[in-house]
C-alpha cells in the first residue's frame, strides 16, 4: 500500500494577507486609536528626556 498521492496540486506560498490574515492599512485603521496613545506616550516620553537633558547641562554651566 503506498501513501504517495502523486497526481495533487503543488501548495503555492501565501500572499501577505492570506499569511496574516489582514493587510497592514485594515491594522492601522482597526487600532487607530491604539497607535496614537502609543505616540502620544512616546512623544511625552522623548520631551521628559529632552527637558531632563536641558537642566542637567544648565546645573554644570552653574
């Protein structure tokens, strides 16, 4: 008895969408309200950092 089934299709590779399930433009528009908080949080983060940076230099010169 012989397992081989020689007459099937061949699997083709999977497109972007059929491997993930959604494209990157439906992520973005589904979680939109997500990637801005993320931002936001980043943004207020990098200005601490900026400001933080900004005293310590001012109490050297001092």
């Amino acid at each position: 008895m012989s397992l081989l089934q020689e007459h099937l299709p061949k699997d083709r590779d999977p497109n972007s969408e059929q491997e993930w399930g959604f494209t990157i433009w439906e992520f973005i528009i589904g979680n939109w309200l997500y990637l801005l908080g993320i931002l936001l949080i980043l943004a207020v983060f990098f200005y601490a950092r900026y400001n933080w940076r900004k005293r310590q230099q001012k109490k050297r010169m001092n």
